[in-house]
C-alpha cells in the first residue's frame, strides 16, 4: 500500500539497505501484540506470502478466504489480499491465546519487516524505520538482514521489486482505463495467476513466479483493445 507520506514524517529520515544496523530489535515483544491487532487492511499479502501459507498449513489462499482469515479489497485500483483483523481488540487471525503468532515461521513478509518498512525509489527500495508505530522502548541495533530472516535474500529483493513494479504498471493501466469490465477482467486474472492457483510447494517459489509473470503479461497483452 502506498503511503502518501514523507520520510522525515513517518522515519528517522534514513533508508537502510540490508547490511546496515538499524534500531528495530525489539527483544521478543515481550507480550506486546500491537501490530498484530486493528491494523485494518494494510497488511497485504503478496505472492511469496501466499506461497510460505500454503507450505506451512497446507491451505491455499481460497481456503484462507473461507476461513475467514484472509480477505480481499482493492489497494490503489488492484484487488489484493490481506490479513483479516476481526472480533474483540481487531485482532489478526493467526494471533494466538498468548498473544503471540501462530504462523511465525512464516509470518507474511510485511510482518516480518516490523517496524521497518520499504521505500521504492528509481526501480529498487530500501528499508526505513517507522517511528510512530512500535511503542517498544529501547530497541537495540540489528542488521536489517537478520531482522527481516528472510530465505535467499537477494531473489527475494528482486521478486518484492519485480511485484512492486508490476502492480504499478497494473494500477497506471487500470487507472487509465474507461472500460470497467476490461479493468475488472485484469484484476480477476492477477488474482488467479498470482494467489488463487496454489503454487507446487515441493518446488521454489522464485521460478514459479517468473513463469506466472510471462502468462500474466502475456494475458494481458491480449486484453489490450
Ligand atoms: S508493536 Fe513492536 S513490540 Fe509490539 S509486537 Fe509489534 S514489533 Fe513487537
Ligand atoms: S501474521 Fe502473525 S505477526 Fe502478522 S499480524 Fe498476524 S499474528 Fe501478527
């Protein structure tokens, strides 16, 4: 989701690539819960994500859906899922009677960056602070690359550019679009090329995407009047 927003209001004002040291260790959270809990729609699952879901509880995102754990809703013109927060407290779904995650393993990727968070500029993004949303006190140094624990950073990196990137170009077309249904068809079908068909979890997930990206192009390619 883009934030309209500058960086000296919602950072400490630098951007942080991932070999830096950044203030986001916060110890465990200690009980804490904040982010897990009225954080409405904004956190977004993107392709990777569903992927890791569907390898650790063996459910698709369709499933998820039913469940009532997932929902969808459209972010700047696109139809994407997120996590849902619901009942007392507005708490996300894989939010445990602890107050802990259920999922940590594999926690979507915008939970894993918490409180950092990314900024796109000229093709790429680098990682920033958010100041305003963890009420942790004291938080220590990490490198950014440990805090986020991510598998294979450098194929992540370029796949959350290479999605960043792709649904822009989807927004500027839909935006620029006059015909609805034509703008409806391009998001029924990024939904099911990227998330609604399951991926082959036995497989990485990187080569899946890249095949998916030439069909999605080349579907659209085909919905161009
Ligand atoms: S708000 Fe900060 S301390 Fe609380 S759970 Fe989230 S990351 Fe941890
Ligand atoms: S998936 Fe886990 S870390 Fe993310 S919001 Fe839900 S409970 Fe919190």
């Amino acid at each position: 989701m883009k934030r309209n927003a500058s960086l000296a209001e919602i950072s400490d004002g630098r951007l942080y690539g991932r070999n830096d040291m950044v203030k986001a260790d916060c110890h465990g959270c200690h009980g804490c819960s904040e982010c897990c809990r009225g954080m409405g729609n904004s956190v977004i699952l993107d392709p990777c994500d569903v992927y890791r879901l569907q390898k650790g509880l063996g459910k698709g995102l369709g499933v998820l859906i039913e469940e009532g754990k997932v929902e969808l809703h459209v972010v700047d013109g696109c139809i994407l899922p997120n996590l849902r927060m619901a009942g007392e407290g507005e708490a996300c779904a894989f939010l445990n009677g602890q107050g802990r995650c259920g999922i940590h393993a594999f926690r979507p990727s915008i939970c894993r960056l918490f409180p950092l968070g990314r900024y796109y500029e000229q093709g790429d993004f680098k990682y920033m602070l958010q100041i305003h949303e963890c009420p942790m006190k004291n938080r220590s140094k990490v490198k950014v690359s440990k805090w986020i624990d991510m598998p294979q950073q450098e194929r992540n990196h370029s796949f959350v550019c290479r999605w960043h990137y792709l649904l822009n170009d989807l927004e500027a077309l839909i935006g620029n679009c006059e015909d609805v249904a034509l703008a409806k068809q391009a998001n029924m079908v990024l939904l099911q090329t990227f998330y609604l068909t399951q991926y082959d979890v036995g497989q990485d997930f990187y080569g899946q995407f890249d095949r998916r990206c030439e069909q999605f192009a080349a579907v659209l390619d085909q919905m161009q009047p």
